[in-house]
C-alpha cells in the first residue's frame, strides 16, 4: 500500500493535478513509510537472527543437558555400584572375623584337647623312669592315651622262641614294671599276648591261640609274685589276629610277637 501512495503522489506530481505542498506532504509521507519499512525489515531480520541465536543456543543447551544427565545416571550408578561393593566387603570382612573368632576358639579347645590328650599320668612317669634303659635299648615301648597306658615287650626279652616260660631278662623287666604297678589305684591291669602268623608246629601249643594265651598268664602269675594285686589283672590271647605290622619279613613277624600290659580305668 506505501508504494502504491508513492507511486500516485509522483503521478499527480508530474501531470500537474496537486500543487507543490501537497506534493512534498506526499513525498515525505512516502520517505517516512519507507524508512518505517526499511527499520521494520531490520527489525524483522534483527529478530530472525535472534531467534535463530537463541535456537542454536536451545539446541547446545539441550546437548549439554542430555550429556549432564548421562553423566549424572553414570555417576548415580557408579555411586550405587560402589555402595553395593562397600556393604558386600563389609559383609564378608564380618564373616571373615566371625570365622576367626570361631578359629581361635577351636584352636584353643584343640590345644586343650592335646594337652589333656599328651598329659602323663603319675603311673606313666613311674614306669618310664624305671623301665628308662629298657625303652632306651628298644626292648620296651610305653605309651599313654586318654587315661590308657600300654606297655609293650618283645617276646625275645620274655621268652625263648617257641616257650611261655618267662626267662630271667624278662623276670628283671617284669619287677621293674610290678614296682609300679603296685600303687596303682582305680585301674585294671590286662596283659595281652600277641603272636606271629607261624603255625607253632603243633606239641604243646597247637595253635598260636594256645601260645599267646600260654605267654600272657605266665606274664600274669610273675606280676602277681611280684605284689602286684591279683583282683587287678587279667589274661588275653589274641594269638596272630591282630598284628601291628605285615607278616612279610623276619623283622615285622618280630613286631608281631610281643606282650601288651594295658592299664584301663575299672568300669
């Protein structure tokens, strides 16, 4: 519409239709409506810049909110990751201390247990001073366990092969161990005879059930002349049944063949 006011003003003007007043009224109106329009296209383009500005700015601001947020979850679940880590090793510390604690208490009962398990009794200590060079040459063992003491001989300190009659090494060995065993209190006294698996070959003890039967009396009536209490001991033959060691040579038969004394509490 301005320029068509422009255009009619110069119309005018030129066929001579307006005066000169009327002219230069439509003239400046026309330069001030197109200057209007100059300023309202700048402002139109200012705005559009502005707008486009302020959209790119949106759309960084919106990246770097997308990338806050990614980073903001990736660091909540780091964080809960690391809670999670924390209370599961708290978790196991505890557990680790609680098994500790019930090491050390079976560390401690274990080491009870041995000790009373290990302790000698005053009989053991008697015997073992007495029978000192005995045990010392081999001839004799002596052990102690859970208020059990076994004494045990070779049947060549006792007897003669083949025999049941005690000789006088054994006689000498079987005095040393009565002296102890009179004090005694509160046990029984078993001996217990022992053989190899080499039939006896008949005569006076057909099996190696009537020899071990034969040499654990004899042991018993040289306790009983030595003062040891005869309402205390008892006889056992156990023969080839229950060797300590394989029957496969001269040495292990020899293990084999041996005297048991056993002190056990009385039931």
């Amino acid at each position: 519409m301005r320029t068509r006011l422009i255009l009619a003003a110069f119309v005018a003007l030129s066929t001579g239709c307006v005066s000169q007043g009327k002219f230069d009224a439509k003239a400046l109106e026309a330069e001030q409506l197109t200057k209007g329009l100059t300023d309202e296209k700048g402002a139109r383009e200012a705005a559009e810049a502005k707008v486009k500005e302020l959209t790119e700015k949106i759309a960084a601001l919106e990246q770097e909110k997308t990338a806050l947020e990614t980073r903001l979850t990736t660091s909540e679940s780091r964080l809960t990751s690391g809670a999670a880590e924390r209370r599961a090793l708290q978790e196991q510390n505890a557990q680790l201390a609680a098994l500790n604690d019930e090491l050390a208490r079976n560390s401690k009962k274990l080491a009870q247990a041995k000790e009373e398990l290990e302790k000698k009794s005053s009989e053991y200590e008697n015997l073992a001073q007495s029978l000192k060079s005995e045990i010392s040459e081999g001839k004799i063992e002596l052990s102690e366990l859970k208020g059990r003491m076994t004494v045990q001989l070779k049947d060549k300190i006792l007897f003669a092969s083949g025999s049941a009659r005690v000789g006088k090494e054994g006689v000498e060995a079987l005095n040393k161990i009565a002296t102890a065993l009179k004090t005694v209190q509160g046990k029984i006294v078993r001996v217990e005879g022992h053989t190899d698996d080499v039939p006896t070959g008949g005569g006076q003890f057909p099996t190696n059930w009537e020899l071990s039967l034969a040499r654990a009396m004899a042991v018993v009536r040289a306790l009983q002349d030595a003062g040891v209490d005869p309402t205390t001991l008892s006889a056992a033959g156990y023969g080839q049944y229950q060797p300590i060691a394989a029957n496969d040579s001269p040495e292990n038969r020899s293990l084999n063949r041996r005297i048991e004394i056993v002190l056990a509490p009385k039931l």
